[in-house]
C-alpha cells in the first residue's frame, strides 16, 4: 500500500499570545508501496507530527493523505488500518502478552468479528514472526525492553495493517540491543511487506534501516532520497551536518582563479567562480599526506582499533576542532599534519544560502 | 554493624516512646478493661477474669442498633461515594476548559468547616417553627408531603446521614481519582484508539485496571472511615444519639464511657474491640481481592 502525502500542513494554534507553530510545513512525497521510511531530523523537527498526522491521531491544517487511493484525509485512527509502535511501547501492564496482542483483534465490530480461537491463532502468527512466543502468558513488566519492543510490533501488526508505523521505537533500549532490535525491525518489515514509516533523531538507525531517508528540520523536508545519497550528496549544509558521526568537518573557504582556499591553504582546483564557499569534509575524506595542502596543528590522536581518529585545529574551522579518520597503520607525531583531499567526501555549500553547489575538480 | 544499628534505634526511640504510651499501653489496656468482669473504676477491682462484657454488649439493644445503623451507613456510602467520585473525576479529566476552576469547587467542601457543614445541612433538611427545611419546601413544590429528616423516620434520617457522608468524603476522593486518572500514560489511549477500542472498551479495560490500587486504596480507607463514623450523626442528630436510634459503634462506645449512664470502660472496650475485629475482618477481604484483581 503506497501512502501519498500531498501539501501536508499542521499549525497549531499559539499558546500565551506567541506566534503559530508550523509543525509540519508543506509536505509532498510519495512512499512507494512495502517500503521502509525513516523520517529523520533533530527534537522538534515535525517528524513526530508527520507520524501523528499519518496515523490519525492529529489532523492536518491542510493537505491530504492517501492510502493507496483511498482518501484518509478525515478518518478517524480507527478506521485507517494502521499499526502504531510508541516509544514508550505503550503495552498495557495488567494484561499478559497474549491479551496485548489479541487487544486489537477483540475490537473489531460486526462481520469483521473473531472468534476467541481465531484471535489466538492470529496472535500466535504475530508472536511467531516476532519469535515471542515463549513469553506469551508473561506481563510485560517481566520482560526485557527488546522483548516488550518485539510485543509492541507484535501487536501493530496482528490486525495486518496496510501502514505500519514507528515512533522512535529503539530510544529506550541499551546500544546493543538497539543494533538487534534495528535488524529484527528490518527482517519483519522484509517479510510482512508492509509500508512502513519509522521516526527517528538516530541517523546511524535511519541510515542502516530504511530504503529512503526524510530529512527534515523545523517542519520543512530538507532531502528526501536513499540513505547512501543523502549522506553523499546532501543539498545542504543542514543535511550534511546532520549526517554522519563523527559530524562532518565545516570550514569557512573561498573561491579565486579556480582555486579552492581554506584559510590560506590552496587545497583543489575546482571549476566555480570566484565567490566565498562553506566547505565540509566528512573524516573520512582527509588523506595524510608530507606535502598535503591542508595544513592543521595536531591536538591529539585516538586510537580506536581500526581506525585512528586525528584530532587538530585549522584556522579557518568553524568548530574548534578537525577530526579526521584514517587507518591505523598511519603514525601521526610532530606538532603540525598535513591532509590532502578526497574530493568526493569535499562538498561545497553557498555562504549565504548554504545550499550545496555543483562542482568539478580540475586537474 | 551492631554500633550503627544501635544509632538507628536511639534515632527511633522518641517516637517509639510516644507511640508506646499513647498506642501501645492503651491498646494492651483495653484488651485488659474488656476481659475485667463487673470492674469498678472507683475502687479499680474487678471480680474476676471473663467474656461477660462481651455477652453484655453484644445483648444490648442499643449496641445491635447502633451495629445495623453502621453497617447500613458502610454498604451505601462507600460504594456511592467511590462511583460517584469516579464519575466527577472521569469528568473532570476530560474537560480542559475551566478544569482548574471545577477541581477547586469539587474540592472546598474539604477544607470548610465541619461546623459550617453541618449548619448548611440543618437548612437544607432540619423543621423548625418558622420553615420545613429547604428540601422539603422543594418536596412540597412538587406536591409531596414533607418528612422530618431531622426527628421523623428512621429511612429519612439515614438518608440524611448517608447523604451527609458522601457529601463530607467526595473531595478527597475526586482528588485521588483525578491525580490517578492524569498519571496514566496518554500512549494507552492512543494506542487503544488506533486499535479502534471503543470509549467504553477504553475505560472498562485500560483506565479501571490503570487506577486499580487506587480505586482499592479508596474503598479500603472509605470502609475503615465509615466503620468508624461518629461525629456526622452527632453534627446531625445531636449528642443523644440512642434516642434518636441513629447510633453508630464508636457512638456507643463513647457513650458508655463519658454519656448520660456511662462509665463503663468494660463494655465500652468490649464494643471497641468487637468494632476493631469487624474492621480487620473487612480490610483482610479487601486486600485479598485487591491482590488477586491487581497482581502483576
């Protein structure tokens, strides 16, 4: 089932005389059918309403959603076949697990109506595909937070939703059980095929788990594309600082005769016109290099096994510190080190807009 | 270790102390008055060691009124009061215009004055020379003939009493109820909508088993506090309450000490420790179910 978001709008109303809040601002993107989405963007960012806004639970300023071709714009939650996994998993602590994911079931009205023995053979099927079904007569407070995950999109996905949805479903589980749980998230959405929306401030968690990233910020899509593009090409500065860990390095440079300066350091020959720039380095697109161009004075090194990570300073940097990863057979000492540039991990943003600019490397 | 938990007993000593005389001592000391056959408080002897007091009590006219009047005035106003302030609670929970303003009218007759209450309450209800009471003017508006709630049948005054009750124990319960029912996760609800749970499903389901203890934590201390009614009927019928047959147990057991033909600390003990056996009995039940409807 594809979901079409078109024009979406969500302000709320101000509190105490401010001004409006524009949540979610102007929202177009179709998600093709059995897709995972990540809406990805700091606290704040609209991801969240977004959500809300597709489930029902909130209704748009303006704009209209559909399911298919159905239009879902003003259906209630209830009526849309959805399923909604919370952070806080939301499972309700005096049933067992079996009575959270046969809850939905014993909802249904009418025609639609199962029998008891009906509804435990769907929530069997569901805690199978989620492998919980040791822990079936268990309450939820006696499990692990992986395993009350697992319940929770167990739970979503028993009446067969034709929208699965996830609010930042991995941000109360411990680093290594998030890893798990990310993959298991994948393997379920893999093998239910189910469209499938996941929020998240993560960016390593969207990168690795969705077919395609929204990024968003203040209520505006900044970049909707697949994982790989987005960190590769960010449109802007925005984008590309968001992604990736360690941040991508920012410095203040210009553009004479074709030349790129960083500070005073002369470091590519690129086919803009003269003009200031905003250059970003991701850490991996620095080379160590005797006769490097970029010249940084050497504040530390970590070590961090398979890499070495090469902290310095440059004038020109916008942070107080470089950071550059490169492999560990590379012995760094002295007081100063020089880089040269990967160009391909070197964008280029306008000063003032700072958006990305196209370019090529001259030789 | 031994030093340190020393410390912690020399810590605990003052209240210990205090409790020791104050609760304690008297409590062994009722026990004591209860078995004391025939004791005489002037000369201090008894006869001798027995359960005559018990008998005598349990005999008494009065004592068996006074039961029926408690028993009667529990069963109707925990129950009533408990719903109805889950109502007002539920109610009050799902507004949010005004909340604040609703919450503090729910909530005065808390801290007013019993004295004030029970003034209010004679207006409404008591016949006097010059009018029959507020409620039954309104009776008489409606073509009934008016009751005297104050001096006449035994059903209007247990009403009066019963009504006064609830009145007298709502806030404190709409409090509890409300802070309960604003502690359970908003997810719960989301969670149940998406799922196409129906309002009703979503109370009977999630909020009544969400608020349990509490609902249980109220019935408990409502049966305990009810048991233990005294000064509703005597701010409603006075301090003669034999012969106004509205008695409760802790009535009787004060009137056997200090009221018109009291000083009977034996029986008053007796009927003491009946009312306290009662109580026990009642909490024990309702903390096996409590247990078994809430255990995780």
């Amino acid at each position: 089932m594809k979901v079409v978001l078109q024009n979406l709008t969500k302000i709320y109303p101000s509190r105490d005389k401010g001004p409006d809040v524009t949540a979610v601002n102007d929202f177009t993107f179709e998600i093709p059918d059995g897709k995972l989405i990540g809406l990805l963007g700091p606290s704040g960012c609209g991801k969240s309403t977004t959500l809300n806004l597709i489930s029902g639970l909130e209704t748009p300023t303006s704009g209209k959603i559909f399911f298919g071709d159905d239009d879902v714009t003003n259906l209630p939650p209830e009526n849309r076949g959805i399923g909604l996994v919370f952070q806080s998993y939301a499972l309700y602590p005096h049933m067992t697990v079996l009575q959270n994911i046969m809850f939905p079931l014993e909802n249904f009205k009418g025609k639609d109506r199962l029998s008891k023995e009906e509804m435990k053979e769907k929530a069997m099927e569901a805690a199978r595909l989620v492998q919980i079904e040791p822990y079936l007569e268990r309450k939820p407070a006696q499990m692990s937070g992986g395993q009350q995950q697992r319940v929770a999109i167990a739970r979503a996905l028993v009446k067969r939703p034709r929208v699965l949805l996830l609010d930042e479903p991995l941000s109360n589980l411990d680093a290594r059980l998030r890893l798990q749980t990310r993959e298991e998230i994948r393997r379920i959405q893999r093998e239910t095929g189910i469209t499938t929306v996941f929020v998240t401030h993560d960016q390593e968690e969207a990168m690795s788990i969705s077919d395609q990233i929204v990024v968003m910020k203040a209520g505006v899509v900044q970049q909707i594309d697949n994982p790989q593009d987005v960190y590769d090409h960010p449109v802007n500065l925005f984008v590309a600082s968001f992604l990736g860990t360690p941040p991508i390095n920012v410095f203040d440079g210009e553009v004479r005769d074709h030349m790129l300066y960083i500070g005073e350091d002369a470091v590519m020959k690129v086919d803009l016109e003269d003009r200031k720039v905003i250059v970003g380095i991701r850490p991996e697109g620095f080379i160590l290099d005797e006769n490097g161009p970029l010249c940084c004075s050497l504040t530390g090194v970590q070590v961090m096994g398979r890499d070495t990570s090469v902290v310095s300073s440059h004038p020109a940097s916008r942070n107080p510190t470089v950071c550059s990863i490169i492999s560990a057979e590379n012995k760094v000492t002295g007081d100063t080190v020089r880089f040269r540039l990967k160009p391909f991990k070197t964008i280029l943003f306008a000063d003032d807009t700072e958006q990305a600019l196209d370019y090529s490397v001259l030789e | 270790m031994e030093k340190q938990s020393l410390k912690g007993w020399i810590y605990l000593l003052p209240a210990l102390a205090f409790l020791a005389v104050f609760m304690i001592y008297p409590l062994f000391d009722v026990l004591v008055y209860s078995v004391e056959e025939g004791y005489n408080s002037a000369s201090q002897t008894s006869f001798g060691i027995g359960l005559y007091n018990y008998a005598y009590v349990l005999h008494d006219p009065y004592f068996i009124q006074a039961l029926k009047n408690t028993f009667i005035l529990v069963i109707i106003t925990v129950p009533l009061s408990t719903g109805i302030a889950l109502l007002i609670a539920v109610g009050l929970n799902s507004i949010t215009k005004l909340k604040e303003l609703f919450q503090t009218i729910f909530f005065l007759p808390y801290v007013t004055n019993t004295l004030a209450v029970g003034l209010v309450f004679m207006i409404l209800f008591k016949k006097t020379a010059y009018s029959d009471g507020l409620v039954n003017l309104l009776i008489q508006s409606f073509g009934g003939t008016s009751v005297d709630f104050i001096d006449g049948p035994y059903w209007a005054k247990m009403f009066v009493l019963c009504f006064y009750t609830v009145w007298v124990v709502l806030p404190f319960k709409i409090l509890i109820l409300t802070s309960a029912l604003a502690s359970v996760n908003p997810d719960y609800y989301k969670a149940a909508k998406v799922d196409g749970a129906t309002k009703w499903r979503i109370f009977t389901r999630i909020t009544l088993p969400m608020i349990a203890p509490m609902l249980f934590y109220l019935i408990i201390t409502g049966f305990i506090g009810a048991f233990k009614a005294y000064s509703d009927a005597v701010a409603l019928f006075g301090t003669d309450l034999n012969a106004a047959g509205m008695n409760t147990i802790v009535g009787y057991v004060y009137d056997m000490l200090y009221g018109t033909g009291g000083g009977y600390p034996s029986y008053a003990s007796a009927a003491a420790l009946i009312l306290f056996a009662i109580v026990l009995t009642i909490t024990c039940i309702n903390l096996l179910i409590s247990r078994k409807s809430t255990a995780v």
